[in-house]
C-alpha cells in the first residue's frame, strides 16, 4: 500500500512522495501524519555513494558508471530509503572500463 508522505526540504520547502505503508499485525505502519526530512533519505545514499567511489578508486578503471536504486518507506515513524528490502535483492549496478593503451612501436 502506497501513502503521500510531506517531505521537507533543506530551504523548509515541501515535497510530497509517494511511500510504501506496510500492514503490521492490525496496524498500517505510517498511518500517523508525518513531515519528514530528505536528508534522513539523501545523507545515507551520499555515505554509500562515497563508500562505492572509493572502491571504484581502488580499482583504477578510466571509466565507471554507478547505479544505485533505491524505493521509499516509512520506518517506525521516518522516511527511509530502501535497497533491496522486501525482496531480498539489492540493485547496485556497477560498471567499470578499462582502455587498452597502445604500446610504443619499436
């Protein structure tokens, strides 16, 4: 089941998003009225970001394209980002590219 959740923005502007509500025993988890912070959603997507940049980095491709998808859920009160919850998948997709130098003639 999906509910429009407020979002509030850095500059106290207001979004509204499309959440997953989950049924918990009789209860519908996230009935509450809640205005949630982005950034409870965009801090952790930046660590996990930084995180795979660095192994990227460690890797040493000329070229990377990273994936990240991520759907949003309310969780004992707050707006999160989910990476494969429910369905056990997670969906990073990774790509990196190496390019053959050519080797001096001689």
């Amino acid at each position: 089941m999906e509910r429009v959740l407020a979002v509030r923005l850095e500059d106290a502007d207001q979004i509204r998003v499309a959440v997953k509500a989950e049924q918990v025993g009789g209860a519908l988890v996230g009935k509450e009225d809640i205005v949630a912070r982005l950034s409870s959603v965009t801090r952790p997507i930046q660590q996990l970001g930084h995180e795979l940049l660095q192994a990227v980095k460690a890797a040493g491709p000329d070229a990377a394209t990273v994936e990240i998808g991520c759907s949003l859920a309310i969780e004992q009160g707050q707006l999160i980002a989910l990476i494969g919850k429910g369905t056990g998948e997670a969906s990073i997709n990774i790509t990196l590219e190496w390019r053959r130098q050519p080797t001096p003639a001689g």
